[in-house]
C-alpha cells in the first residue's frame, strides 16, 4: 500500500509541474496579445559618434555568378563531367537521350530556350525566349528561381564558380559542334 502511495504521489508532483507550465505559457501568450511593445523613435541611449538620425547601414548587393569569361580559359571538361553528376538525375546529356525529370541537355548551348521536343516546360519556363547563351546558362545555374522566377527546377543551383564554369564546359563539349571555348579579351589600355 505504501508504494502505491508514492507512485501517488509521484505522478500528483508530475501533474503539478506541468499545470504550473501551462499556466506561465498562457500568461505569456495572454500578455503577448495585451501588451505590444512600441519602439523608441530616438535612443534612450546617446552613443558617442552614432547620429541619432542616422538610418539603416545599406543592405550587402545580392551576389551574382562571377563573370565567365575569365574563368572559362582555365575550365575543366573533366571536371565538368563530374559535376554534371548532379544532374543527372534528372536530366541527360547523351545525343538522341530521352528526357527525364528535365529535358535531354544535348547541344544546350546556343539551343532555343524551352524548345526540347517532347518536353513539357513549367509555364514560367516556356515564356524564356532566345537562345541559350553562356552568360544565360552561368545565371541560370548560379540560381535556376532567380532566372526563370516560378520554374518547376527545384534545383537550388550551383554557387561554386569553378564548378559552374567546369560544368558549362562540359555542357559545351556535349554537341554536334562544340563552341570552342573563347579565349579572355585582353584589357584595353
């Protein structure tokens, strides 16, 4: 009997523990909901050498892809190859290869954009009207939603520069006339 009475008690501190959290989270979600906090338009606090009108420190520009002309000299078509692996698993890059999750990448480059026969394109993809250029493959890979805002790809894109640019390479490789890849243009006096 003796032991009943402490599991008893037990589970009575158990219950009071817990009734005793409830109870402080609905005062907190009460009080939240009585009481908004309203800011300061001026520092209580006077900070030397901050002027009390002075505004937001300017957002950081939104970083790009890295021009590709001058990574494209010391690109990599092995490499490329290899980092295509990411894609394939959706999409493939052989001559006469069947669509999958994505479009056949076979001659992409300088290929209509959202043209592939037999594949059916997201409807924000379908509007892309021109050819696939080498600067439109870098800001499409760098960022797939930032380029074709509403694209089906749920691919997050490729932030890594060499690797953008080795899989560019290799993407140029993989047509019936692979574009030679451009030489950098000399800086001009």
């Amino acid at each position: 009997m003796n032991q009943r009475l402490d599991s008893f008690e037990f589970n009575k501190i158990i219950a009071a523990i817990l009734i005793a959290l409830l109870i402080v989270k609905a005062a907190d979600l009460i009080s939240d909901r009585l009481i908004e906090p309203k800011m300061l338009k001026v520092n209580a606090y006077k900070i030397a050498g901050v002027s009390p009108t002075a505004e937001k420190p300017p957002e950081v520009a939104k970083k790009g892809p890295a021009p590709l002309e001058p990574l494209l000299a010391a690109a990599s078509v092995q490499q490329g190859e290899t980092v295509f692996k990411k894609c394939a698993s959706c999409h493939t890059i052989d001559k006469g290869g069947a669509n999958r999750i994505g479009p056949n990448l076979y001659g992409i480059v300088g290929a209509p954009k959202a043209k592939r026969v037999g594949y059916t394109y997201s409807s924000a993809m379908g509007k892309s009207e021109g050819t696939w250029t080498l600067d439109d493959l870098n800001d499409y890979l760098y960022s797939p939603r930032d380029f074709v805002p509403g694209t089906k790809m749920s691919f997050a894109g490729i932030k890594d520069d060499k690797e953008r640019v080795d899989l560019i390479a290799y993407m140029m490789k993989e047509s019936d006339s692979p574009m030679p890849i451009p030489k950098p243009k000399e800086p001009t006096k």
